[in-house]
C-alpha cells in the first residue's frame, strides 16, 4: 500500500522559513515523480512544485518561484519542500503527491503551515 | 495560465446520476483528471486522462470530454458521495486545479 506521510508543518513568523518533508512507503520512491500541493482554509487546490524521479528537473509555481526550493533524497524515501520568506498568504494545508504522467494517484494528509505574528 | 472553471455547488437525492462540468479556458487534449476530497481528508484520484477509472474507484464513476470541456459522472449517487470534487489539468503548464464543486445530497 502507498503511504505518503509529511511532517515539518507549524506555526511561524512572516519572513521565516521551515522545511517540510514526505516520507514514501510501498512503492519504489525513486521511480516516479513527485509533487507538492497546497490548500488554503476553506479554499482550493494549488499545485506549487514538481520534482523528475532522479532530480534532473524541478518546476515551481509563480507564487513560489525563488522562494520554495522541492528536492528528493532516494535514499531515504523522502521529499522535502524548503519553504523561506513566508508570507502571510503561504498559509495553507502543504500535500504530497505521487506523480504518474501528470496526475496525482496517491497523496500524504497533509502538513499544516500558519504563517501569522 | 489555464483557468478550470466548475460550478461552486451541487444538490441532489440519493440514487439519481449527477453530472459536474469542468471548462478549461484553453485546450488540454484529454489530461484532465478529477479528485474527490471529503471534509477533513487529503483529496483522491477518480478519474485520470479524462475517461479512465482509477484503482478502487467504484464504476458508478465516469469521465468524458476532451479539448475544453469535460464531464464527471456518478450513477447513481450515494450518501458516501458527499465531497468536493476537484477537476485538474496537466496538458498546460503550470498544472492548475478547479475551484472545486461541493456536492450536496438532499
């Protein structure tokens, strides 16, 4: 069974940073791409960043773009999201996702960021 | 970007077949997708490249369309149902979600 598992969240000031991370179990990790999504309160999907299967290629959504930086460690399993300059509007619930040709067949619960003094 | 623009909002009885659109602003072949979120839980797969059922997915699910306009499909519906349904698109870059629709059962 697919288990995406993320940690890392929590409350922090604006202009800080925090790095989330995904840990990946019951597939080959280093096979398949992967994503990281957001979702703020009561609002929808954002998709934020893409990471290729060996790191060759990473793609970033506008609003993240020179201040989230998506890296892989297949030897570990594991996906992280440096996230720095945190703005108010970063807050959000932060997914994981397994990526296969372009959707999303298997996502983590979630990791909560609040971005607020 | 492309802008996947869904009705905010459905209501219908038990056992009737509901149909939710997803109109993209632009085209995106068939790499339309479509997820399922209930209250408090992380989204998932329904539907991938517009038509295909995803593992585990009851048939009562179904996708259809290509180019800009796409349908998702549940006959009949069930009180399990209850979710938004998001819609996403991964022909365009960068790969954009729907606001999602917020299926309510009378």
């Amino acid at each position: 069974e697919v288990q995406l598992v993320e940690s890392g969240g929590g409350l922090v000031k604006p202009g800080s940073s925090l790095k989330l991370s995904c840990v990946a179990s019951g597939f080959t990790f280093s096979s398949y791409g992967m994503h990281w999504i957001r979702q703020a309160p009561k609002k929808g999907l954002e998709w934020i960043a893409l990471i290729y299967y060996d790191s060759s290629n990473k793609y970033y959504a506008d609003s993240v773009k020179g201040r989230f930086t998506i890296s892989r460690d297949n030897s570990k399993n594991t996906l992280y999201l440096e996230m720095n300059s945190l703005r108010s509007e970063d807050t959000a619930m932060y997914y994981c996702a397994k990526d296969h040709y372009g959707f999303m067949d298997a996502w983590g619960q979630g990791a909560s960021v609040t971005v607020s003094s | 970007d492309t802008v996947l623009t869904q009705s905010p909002a459905l209501a219908v009885s038990p056992g009737e077949r509901v149909s939710i659109s997803c109109r993209a602003s632009e085209g995106v072949n068939s790499y339309m997708h479509w997820y399922q979120q209930k209250p408090g839980q992380q989204p998932k797969l329904l539907i991938y490249k517009a038509s295909n059922l995803a593992s585990g997915v009851p048939a009562r699910f179904s996708g259809s369309g290509s180019g800009t306009d796409f349908t998702l499909t549940i006959d009949p519906v069930e009180a399990d149902d209850t979710a938004t349904y998001f819609c996403q698109q991964s022909w365009n870059d960068p790969y954009t979600f729907g606001a999602g629709t917020k299926l309510e059962l009378k």
